[in-house]
C-alpha cells in the first residue's frame, strides 16, 4: 500500500491514511512518500465513512480501513464524490465496488545467512483481477525493497500479451525506482 502512495506523493499529490493506527510514518517516508503532504486519521471510530468523505473532498489519494459494512447508498454518494473530486480511494480490505482487486500472491526475503545477518530485500508477486473477476487478470513481480532499497520491478523485460503488470516511471521521478529514505 506504501508503494501505492509513494508515485502520487512523489509528483506532488497529497495523500492521507485514514483507520491504520499502526501505519509507520517512518516506514512511508523510507518508501518515498512526502510525510509534508500526509495525513493521517487513525482513529475515526464508527464515523469511518463520513472522515473518508472529507478527506477526498481534499486529498488526491486516500487509503481506509473500514471497520464495518458501509450501506450501498453511502458507498454510491462516496464513489459519486471520487469521480467529482477525480481522488483515488485503496481500501484495504473488502469492498463492493471496486475496479480490481490486488493481491500478494508470493513473497519473499532476501538477507539471512545460516541464522545471521538482517532482512535487506523482499520481492513480492502482486496479481490484479478486474472488477467482477471478468476480463485479464495480470501478475508483476516487485522489490518491496531491493536491496538498493528502492522498489521496483523485479522483471526486466516483458514479453507482450503475457499479462504482466508493466511499471511505468514519471518522467519527472521512476515511480518504480524511486529511492526510498528520503
């Protein structure tokens, strides 16, 4: 989710966290999010939804935790809002209308020696699957940190129509290759 946030940040958007107490602002930093245009609600008890839609009325991206099961109309108004506002909403967890769901289907970490050493990379494999399951489901394979520490493809080359997930750099920063602890 970290690295969701970081390309936005990275080219100016500012983003907020709303019902993860336990998010690392020193972690999100690492991974190149501008912490000078964060915010974070961590606890928006039962009122969740109604935080959520504030902050979109602001923020570009905004992620949410809910706590409980919104009602349909609730979620319509919010999804009507997005699109007003052209905000991007993760949520982490279940939802009913998304436009894809992504999963971590693999992960690993490189480091330890025979009971030595620390953890200094880990590469994930994210899968996508489109709303309602229908339609090309893709599969990138990530450095969620490489041991550069920055995250990346860990895929160099991509055969087209493979169904492959490509990263895809600002011109202005890699978004994939942003370096992170800034």
């Amino acid at each position: 989710m970290m690295a969701m946030l970081a390309c936005p940040s990275a080219s100016g958007a500012w983003c907020g966290v709303v019902g993860m107490p336990d998010f690392g602002a020193e972690a999100a930093g690492r991974f190149g999010i501008d912490l000078d245009r964060l915010v974070l609600v961590p606890h928006p008890g039962e009122q969740w939804l109604t935080v959520t839609a504030a902050v979109v009325d602001v923020l570009s991206v905004v992620v949410v935790a809910p706590t409980s099961r919104a009602r349909d109309g609730d979620i319509a108004r919010l999804t009507a809002r997005l699109r007003q506002r052209e905000a991007t909403l993760i949520v982490v967890g279940d939802w009913p209308q998304v436009e894809a769901t992504l999963t971590v289907s693999r992960s690993g970490w490189d480091g330890l020696g025979g009971g030595t050493g620390y953890l200094s990379s880990r590469r994930v494999t994210v899968e996508s699957a489109p709303r309602g399951g229908s339609g090309q489901r893709r599969r990138a394979e990530l450095w969620l940190p490489a041991l550069d520490e920055s995250f990346r493809s860990a895929v160099r080359h991509h055969a087209p129509g493979s169904g492959e997930l490509r990263c895809r750099p600002s011109p202005a920063r890699s978004c994939c290759g942003a370096r992170t602890g800034r």
